[in-house]
C-alpha cells in the first residue's frame, strides 16, 4: 500500500508543479490553492510511505515520478515541445526508477 501513496504522492508533486507554473509567481488565486493543496498531500503522502520505504528510494521514486508526469504533461498541453529525445530520456528515468524498486 506505501508503494501505492508514494506514486500518488509523485501525481500530485506533478500537480503542484504545474499549478505553480501557472500561479503566475503566486498572483493567481486558483493556481495557488491548487499548489498549497497539492503540494500538502504530496509531502504528507511522502512521509507515510517512507514510514516502511527506505528513504533514497523512496525519494528517488517519488521525484522522478513527478518529474517525469510534469515534463509528459506540458508536452501534451503544448506548453513544452516534445522531441524523441525527451522521451527516451523520461523512458531511462522510469526504467530507473524501476530498477530501484526491484533491489529496494
């Protein structure tokens, strides 16, 4: 179960990502509740699976998972352009981070 917080703690790390991008550096009302809200359960989420998580990759896999969910998003939105070689970057990312789950 502390797997399955985790990559939803890395969801909304992706969350608060994009809404911070958005915030306008926090004018934006809508955008900033948004980054507060989702930025709390990413961390809180966080915490309670590194209850039973080792702690480097539980980080690891919660960073990448937001990181790699922000950069898909904003390239499906337009707001980034997509190229082959972000892709098969974000791929070695993920296959990373996979590995750390099967040794950890």
């Amino acid at each position: 179960m502390d797997w399955v917080i985790l990559l939803a703690s890395g969801v909304m790390e992706a969350v608060w990502a994009t809404a911070l991008g958005r915030s306008e550096g926090l004018r934006r009302p809508v955008p900033t509740v948004v980054f507060v809200i989702a930025s709390v359960l990413s961390l809180v989420g966080l915490g309670i699976a590194l209850d039973t998580l080792p702690t480097g990759t539980a980080y690891a896999v919660w960073t990448a998972t937001g990181a790699s969910l922000t950069v898909l998003w904003a390239m499906f939105t337009g707001a980034e352009p997509a190229s082959t070689k972000k892709v098969l970057l974000l791929v070695g990312i993920v296959t990373c981070v996979v590995g750390l789950k099967v040794v950890a």
